[in-house]
C-alpha cells in the first residue's frame, strides 16, 4: 500500500485486484499535477469544482478519491463527482480506495465508457488514456454536455501527450494549449467552443474480415474505440483463429480476454451446440464481443458477456474449454500478472479434462507457466513468431 500525498490530502491507494508484492503505485505526476493546479498550487488560481464535474479515464481512481475527500471545501457541496472509464480493474480500484479512505462510494457516480454521460458538465477533468481511439471516442460522447463556461483540463505523461492528442481537444472540444512540464507530466486546457463544427465519430468501427481464418471468414466485426487492435486482425489472434480446437456437442466455452469477441464467435460459428461466456475488463470490449456474435450468429445461439477480472467471477469446475491470447503490455510486471491470473483462473475454472488453449508470443514462454500449473502443456502449433499452448486439467 502507497501512500499518495497532495494538496488535498493524503490517500492510501492500491491499483485492483490488490497484490501485497505488487510495486507498481496506483497514481503518477500526471494526477498530482492535475490535483495542485485544480487546488491553486500552480501559479494558477485554484478551479472551482462546482456543478456537475466528471473525471474521465482515472486509472486507479487516485482523482475520483482525492476530489471526493475534499468535500466540502474543495469540492462544493453541492457539487456531483462522477467517474467514467472503460476499465473493469479500475473502477473496482476506485470502489477499494474510496472505501479504504473512509469514503462512503455513494460519493462518487461510478459511469462505464457505454453508459450514458451526464447531459451537462461543468467540469470536465481528462486523465489522457493510453488508447488515443478511446480518448476520441470519449470526447465524441462528452463534447455536446459542455457549455461555454465548462472547465475542461487533461492531464498525462508528456510521453502520452502527441500532437494528434491536442488536435482532437482542438477538434472536438475548442481552443487548446498546454502548460510547462513538471515531474515529466503537463496539462491540457481547452475552451469549449459552443458553436464548433465536430467531425461524426467514427467508432464503433465495424470491418470485414479476411478469407483463410475459419468459420469467421468474411465476417464483419465490430469494433468500439477501447478495444485491442481495435482497427485491425491482430496477427497472433488471426493464428489462433487458424488453429482453433476441432470440438462438436454442448460445452460451455470462455472467450477470456475476448476483446471484440471473435474468438469466441468462431467457436460458436464452430460448435452450434456450444455456450459461451465472453469476458473482459474492457467495457468496451465486452460490448463489442456482444455485438460481434449478435450479428454472426442464429438468435438461438447461446452466450453471455461479462466485464470482470479473468475468471474471478466464474465459478470452480465449470467450464469445458477456456480460449485466450492473453493480454501483452509493455509494462512486464503488469504482463506476467495478468496472464497468470488467467491461467490460474483457467484452472480453477475448468472442469476435470478441460482444455485450455492459449495463443502467445513464441519468447514470452508461456509453456513455462502452463506446465507449473497443469502439470502439462502441448504446442499444438507454431509460426516463427507465435505458438499456440494446450493445457489440460487432469
Ligand atoms: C491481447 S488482447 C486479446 C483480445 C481478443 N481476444 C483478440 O484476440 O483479439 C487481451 C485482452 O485481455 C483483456 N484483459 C486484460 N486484463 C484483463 C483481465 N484482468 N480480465 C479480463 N480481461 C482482461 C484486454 O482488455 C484485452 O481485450
């Protein structure tokens, strides 16, 4: 547990799901600078938060708990907090930390990237995503609750912060600069613009596939911003769909981490008899998944879709076959985690003879993993660059 000291206060935050060894803080100087400029410790006057302000994008929710310790001085009483973000962990960390710093979690509106925004917002504070998709996408949807006294303040790393990023607060919000950096963080100011003329979003972005992968071929899948390789097949998942397991009879089966689900509904597309589960902590995603297999397959084909952590909310031997190409961030630590949840999860999950089947980067040796926890693994196949792993539960 780190503690995370600002202007307004002190916090004691963990990223989600907490892991006492895990080193990795739950904030950075992008959220401390946005929080001493909001409290007038820049050389800026402090920002009255009033009215309707809306935090978008907090990673951990270090924001969405520093603002609401605040009230009722820095916050106005009067005022409603609300988080949106596309990130299943995230707002579970929010939920965590808010508790875990004596707030009650009813003083935040907790909102999803699908869900409905607040029609007007005063202010608007954007913690800059790493999916410059995602953030086009969320301006998009926030842009017409603006007014022209709405506050609106970006933050990130200056690693995060492009040029193409200040070209969409131009376009799609108003009249944008920057501060100085400080700490490697900056600040982004837009004035909204009431009369600007936005382009039409395009997410969600829906796109045929190629010929060659199986019974998805040729099908067209859909794509909202926050998904992985949103605008393309990526190469490892397109393997996968080469090689999926040949199975026939009524199986439940996980699509885990299915991003825009077409993993899962080639396994449908596969096995009609087949139940599927289809599970991400990207909103977005799951709701992409949804769409996907709705458009792909016969009314009566059977799946549900679920935004969790891997497969926490899955119950012990109860599932037939699990398919994942797991998720590779340039973060490592945060790699490992997240696969071994996965595959540990798999186990769990998985009934006495079930498979699970993983579709990896050849050197991030996933077998070494697979073996340790299922006491076997077999390369069913392999590029130059990618291997695709089968597991079973004994
Ligand atoms: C490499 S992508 C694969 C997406 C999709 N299956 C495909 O092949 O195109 C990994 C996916 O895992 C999801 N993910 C990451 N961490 C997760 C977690 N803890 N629980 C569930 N899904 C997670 C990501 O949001 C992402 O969609």
């Amino acid at each position: 547990m780190n503690c995370f000291t600002t202007s307004w206060g002190e916090f004691r935050l963990t990223r989600f799901p907490e892991d006492p060894r895990e080193q990795l803080r739950a904030w950075d100087a992008a959220d401390e600078y946005l929080l001493r400029h909001l409290h007038g410790d820049t050389d800026a006057p402090a920002v009255p938060l009033t009215g309707t302000v809306v935090v978008l994008g907090d990673r951990w929710g270090a924001l969405a708990t520093a603002l609401s310790s605040a009230r009722p001085d820095g916050l106005g009483q009067a005022a409603r907090l609300v988080q949106i973000t596309d990130s299943y962990l995230g707002r579970q960390a929010t939920r965590a930390n808010l508790v875990r710093n004596g707030v009650p979690e009813t003083a935040v509106h907790l909102l999803t990237s699908t869900e409905a925004p607040p029609e007007r917002i005063d202010v608007l504070l954007v913690r800059v995503p790493k999916s410059l998709a995602l953030l086009e996408d969320q301006l998009h949807r926030l842009a017409p609750a603006l007014h022209q006294d709405s506050v609106v303040i970006g933050t990130g790393m200056v690693t995060e912060i492009h040029n193409s990023t200040l070209r969409l607060f131009e376009q799609l919000v108003g009249p944008t600069r920057t501060s100085l950096a400080a700490k490697k963080a900056r600040l982004i100011f837009s004035t909204p613009d009431p009369v600007l003329a936005r382009p039409a979003n395009p997410w969600p972005l829906r796109y045929p596939l190629p010929e060659g992968i199986g019974p998805v071929s040729g099908r067209t899948v859909t794509n909202l911003a926050g998904v992985f390789c949103a605008d393309r097949l990526d190469i490892g998942t397109r393997f996968l769909l080469q090689h999926l397991p040949a199975r026939q009879g009524p199986e439940r089966v996980v699509d885990l981490g299915c991003g825009n689900g077409v993993v899962g509904t080639a396994a449908a597309l596969a096995n009609p008899q087949a139940e599927l589960l289809f599970i991400d902590e990207s909103f977005q995603a799951v709701a992409s998944a949804e769409a996907t297999f709705r458009a792909n397959t016969a009314p009566e084909a059977r799946a549900e879709f679920l935004a969790g952590d891997a497969l926490a909310a899955v119950p012990t031997d109860s599932v037939d076959l699990v398919l994942n190409n797991p998720p590779f961030h340039s973060h490592q630590a945060t790699t490992d985690a997240s696969a071994w949840r996965m595959f540990t999860g798999a186990r769990r999950a998985l009934r006495p003879g079930g498979e699970l089947w993983v579709v990896g980067n050849r050197h991030l040796g996933y077998h070494v993993k697979l073996r340790r926890l299922f006491g076997n693994c077999q390369t069913v196949t392999g590029n130059p660059k990618f291997v695709i792993l089968r597991a079973v539960k004994r």
